[in-house]
C-alpha cells in the first residue's frame, strides 16, 4: 500500500489548484487522483472551451448557499485579484470582454488547464488518470483510499470531484457518495447554467430561431430578475446565452417573459403598428409583423393573441395593443431543465456548516472538501470557477499548516 501525505480526489479546476499550491508551499508526498484519462477535461471546456475564469465584479450577489458569508469569506482569501496575479506569474495573459468575463488572452480554455499542468510537473506531485475512487474511510489516524486499481494510505484527504453536472467529464455525483460515508449530508441538487424547458404549443415553430432579447423571470414571493441576451428556442423550450444566465434563478413553476424587441419602448412599437394596420388593409395578418419581429416570432405571436394568419390585417386595429404586450411581454411557464446531462453546475451540495472554516469537514479530522461539491454555486460569468480555484487554495494553505 502506497503511503502519501495529502490525496487528492479529482483533478478539475480545485483539485488542480489545491495541488499545485501546496506543491509550491513546498509540502511533499502528493497524490493527485483523476478518473478521466486526462486532467481538466471539464475546466478545458468553460466558457464555450474560451476559458471564462472569474469576472471583474464579484461580490455576495453573485452567489447562492446555505452561508453565502461564509462562502464568500472563502473568495476573498484568494479572490480575483489574487488568482489572476498567481496565474499570470505562471506566464498567462489575461483579458476582459465589455461584460467583465474574463479570459486566458488565448482565448482556451485548455491554456489554463496546461499552465497549471506543466507547472505541477516541474515538482515532486504525483498524478493518476484513469483511476476511480471507489471508497474512502479512515483507519485510527489516516485515511485509506480503495481506487479500481490500487489502495492508498494517506494523512490528509481532498475531496475535489465536482458536483452532479456535466457527468461526461467524470462528474457523476460520485463524491457525493464519498462523502456521506463520513456522515456528510447532502441538500437537494439540481442543475443550473443550463437549457430550460417550457410549455412547447406557445413556441411551435421555433425551433432554431434566435432573438436578442430582454428576459423578465417572475418568482413568486421572490424578486423579479432581468436579463438581456440571445434566446434560442428549441423543441422543448428554450437555450442561449440569456437562458444559461437565468437558469441560475429558476425553479420550476416559475415564469419568463421574453421581450422581442427591448431597443424599442412599448409607445413606440403600438404607433408603428397601429399605423402599419391603418396602411394594410391589403395584408394577411400573418404578414403583418415583417420587418418589425423574426416571421417565424410573428405569427407565434399573433396565434398566441388568437389571430388567424390569414385574417385581413387591416381589420386588426383593435387587437394592436394585445399584440404588442405580447412581442413585449411573451410568457413562458418553466417546467424543468435539460438535466444535469446538460448543465454546466451542481445547484446544492454539502451544507456549508459541515465544515469549519477551512473547509474541514466537522466529520472526520483532516478530511477536506472543495469545489463543486460544496452548496455553493455562482451565476453564469466566471464565478463557479472563481469559487473552485478559490476553494482548492484555501484547503491548500490549510494542510500547508501541519507539513
């Protein structure tokens, strides 16, 4: 049985980063367990495979948990600041787009995850793909890990397997179960950054078409949030950049109210139709929105205000106002997601207050638990990977504590 002084379980963005800190915090003996045959995989893909690691804003709102402070607190002991600073003097070059996402110069993802890669190769860690975890339990003062291939023996335990999402990259919820062998709970999970499905007869014909819009979600007993962006419409709801970001707030049951046209103001789109009708007594009603919405947006729309296409659309002036609150306000019930299968993170995880403030667990000594596992999850922009470098750092000065 190999003996090693820190295993780590799961080499993505905070098993990567815990490792490479405490390699250069000059504590030896390191092993790094990855399940895929490479490192990375999922932080290679972030950001459309571009690389978005943190934003230029970042603060408590930007976050859901159990303990928002608390995981916060965590943030800020290697923040934006501090990240983009160590991974700069790696040899990385880093930039901002006018959203304040901010990305490797390169503009890959996998730069990143090479940078960190050549850096722990320059030391003593010892790295294993290919290699599943399969249990973990602690024998008086150490801790024995069962793997599909060997058995380990170590002082110090990181739990970095990611949450539930994405399993593709390995992400099955497996540490999950790692974790409750040592009493852990775990709060419901469920997938965010990810497509929402909808009512699908308000949105036949959609499929593939894509709007720059502005996105009103209607919670109730919560506050309303809007944002703007692109919407692609898919045979089961709804997908784009807009949906990604606002699937951070939704449940189900909530509702979204798309806004075709947010460049105009709704005076300003009712003048122009009204005189449109005044003018198209020669029209079919299904005609009436060109050049104003998509064609295929248009008769959704008048079909959702109860139009025939083929109507006279000169006979429509009193259905003017009806049809604009319905390009400015399109309403969509919200039934589910795409699943975990398709979305970026894990909403939920282990409660926060099962561990102290370095992210121990109050179960087992030395067992530690960073990244996605945790309830701690952050809006579409950089801000889950913010969380889980900022994570991994702060377990590594922790063990770097007892070398």
């Amino acid at each position: 049985m190999e003996k090693f002084k820190v295993i780590i379980v799961g080499g993505g963005a905070s098993g990567l980063m815990c490792a490479l800190r405490l390699q250069e915090m000059k504590v030896k003996n390191i092993l790094l367990l990855e399940r895929n045959e490479r490192v990375g995989r999922k932080l290679s893909a972030t950001g459309n495979g571009q690389g978005n690691l943190t934003n230029i804003s970042i603060s408590e709102a930007n976050y859901f948990s159990s303990d928002i402070k608390k995981a916060f607190t965590v943030i800020n002991q290697f923040g934006r600041e501090q990240l983009l600073s160590y991974l700069s003097s790696l040899g990385g070059l880093f930039v901002a787009d006018d959203r304040g996402r901010i990305y490797p110069a390169s503009k890959q993802a996998a730069s990143v995850t090479d940078l960190i890669r050549f850096e722990l190769t320059r030391g003593s860690t010892v790295i294993k793909t290919g290699e599943f975890v399969k249990s973990v339990y602690k024998d008086k003062d150490s801790f024995v890990l069962l793997s599909d291939k060997d058995e380990y023996r170590s002082e110090f335990v990181v739990l970095a397997c990611g949450g539930k999402a994405a399993a593709h990259f390995g992400t099955d919820g497996n540490g999950y179960r790692l974790a409750e062998t040592f009493g852990h709970t775990v709060t419901t999970l469920t997938p965010s950054l990810v497509q929402l499905k909808t009512e699908s007869a308000p949105i036949k014909g959609l499929k593939g078409v894509r709007c720059d819009c502005r996105v009103k979600l209607k919670r109730p007993g919560r506050e309303d949030v809007v944002l703007s962006g692109d919407v692609i419409f898919t045979e089961y709801g709804v997908s784009g950049d807009v949906i990604f970001r606002m699937s951070a707030f939704c449940r189900k049951g909530d509702e979204i109210f798309i806004d075709f046209l947010p460049d105009f103001q709704r005076h300003e789109v009712l003048l122009l139709l009204r005189e449109k009708i005044r003018r198209s007594g020669f029209l079919k009603a299904e005609d009436l929105l060109r050049c104003i919405v998509n064609s295929a947006v248009g008769k959704v729309v008048l079909r959702r205000c109860g139009i025939e296409l083929s109507a006279c659309a000169g006979d429509l002036t009193e259905k003017a106002e009806q049809i604009v609150s319905m390009i400015k306000a399109f309403p969509l019930h919200i039934e589910g997601t795409a699943g975990f299968e398709n979305a970026q993170v894990t909403k939920g995880g282990i409660p926060m207050d099962e561990l102290d403030e370095n992210l121990m667990s109050k179960k087992a000594e030395n067992l530690f638990i960073a990244g996605e596992m945790l309830d701690v999850d952050g809006e579409c922009g950089g801000y889950n990977l913010q969380w889980a470098f900022s994570s991994g750092a702060l377990v590594a000065a922790a063990i770097a504590k007892h070398k």
